[in-house]
C-alpha cells in the first residue's frame, strides 16, 4: 500500500509543480506533514543534497523520500511516480502544440502561468531562506542563524569577486559545513 501512495503523491506533485523543482517544495512540506516518509527538518537537507548532486531537483527528491519511506522500490516508484506525468503532459502538448503555437488563447494562457510560477518559486525560496538562516521562534539575539548567515555572507562574496563556476561554491559550502555545524 505505501508503494501505491508513493506513486499516486509523486504523481499528483508531478503533474502540478509547473515551473521547475524549486516549485514542488510547497507539495513536500504537506507529505512531511502528512506522512512519516521525511521531516520537514530533512526536507531542508533533501534540498541541500539533491541541489548538489546531478539531476533535477524534484526527481532527486522524490527520489530520497520514496527510499526513506520504502527502500530502494519506494525510491524508483516515487521517482516514477514524478517522471510519469511530465512525459504524458509534453508527448500530449508535442501532439497538439503544431496545431495551436499561432492561437492568441494558447499564448495568453501560457503567458498567464508565468506570474504564478514565479510566485510558487518565490514562496518555496523563501521558506528555504527562513529556515536556513532565521530561527523565527527564537529570542531576537538568537533570531539569525549566525553561522548560515556567515557561510551565506563569505559564499556570495566570493561568487562576486571571482566569479568562478558555481561547483566550487556548491563544495565550498559542503565542507564548512561539515566542519562548523550550521
């Protein structure tokens, strides 16, 4: 039965996280409320890892939660579960698009999903912010996570002043924390 939820979630996430993994993230915080497959403290290192590593966020993810919840089987029916969708939604639009790319209602309707795409990026951006570098129910000295501001602060400064290809930043930040618990 957890199989068949893990599929049916991640499809369900699948099909309405339009905009990129960033906007699947408002879907995992209501399977961590829901389901005892990840916290939403791990959520938070699920990002942090599947940032870092190749493949797309969500994928990723669903990736992770479904090995929490089910070992190596929830891990491949819950990335199915996220891929499922995506290919049946892009196989129907590649039938049909050559038939309406001209039509003023398709590009108003796509020029319509921009702004709430953006809007679910931002909201799933800023509850990653929040909880990485605020402590919003703590005292006001205890309210910044100074050590994530620190590491927050000397990351950016070195992306603008050398400008180098975001890997070394990516490791960079991996091994502060592994040596200075953020």
């Amino acid at each position: 039965m957890t199989l068949l939820t893990l599929f049916i979630e991640f499809f369900k996430i699948g099909l309405f996280s339009v905009g990129g993994g960033l906007a699947t993230l408002p879907f995992l915080y209501e399977l961590a409320d829901k389901y005892d497959w990840f916290t939403r403290v791990e959520l938070i290192d699920m990002i942090a890892i599947s940032e870092s590593t190749p493949g797309p966020l969500g994928v990723n993810m669903a990736t992770y939660a479904g090995y929490n919840a089910a070992g190596i089987i929830g891990g491949v029916v819950a990335t199915m579960g996220i891929v499922v969708p995506a290919l049946i939604v892009i196989i129907s639009i590649c039938k049909v698009l050559d038939k309406f790319k001209d039509n003023k209602y398709v590009n108003a309707a796509f020029y319509g999903i921009r702004p709430a795409v953006a809007a679910l990026i931002f909201v799933s951006a800023w509850d990653v912010i929040e909880s990485t570098l605020f402590h919003v129910d703590k005292t006001m000295l205890d309210f910044f996570n100074w050590p994530a501001l620190g590491c927050f602060a000397l990351i950016y400064f070195l992306l603008v002043k050398y400008n180098k290809h975001p890997i070394l930043y990516i490791a960079l930040a991996a091994l502060i924390a592994i040596f200075i618990p953020l």
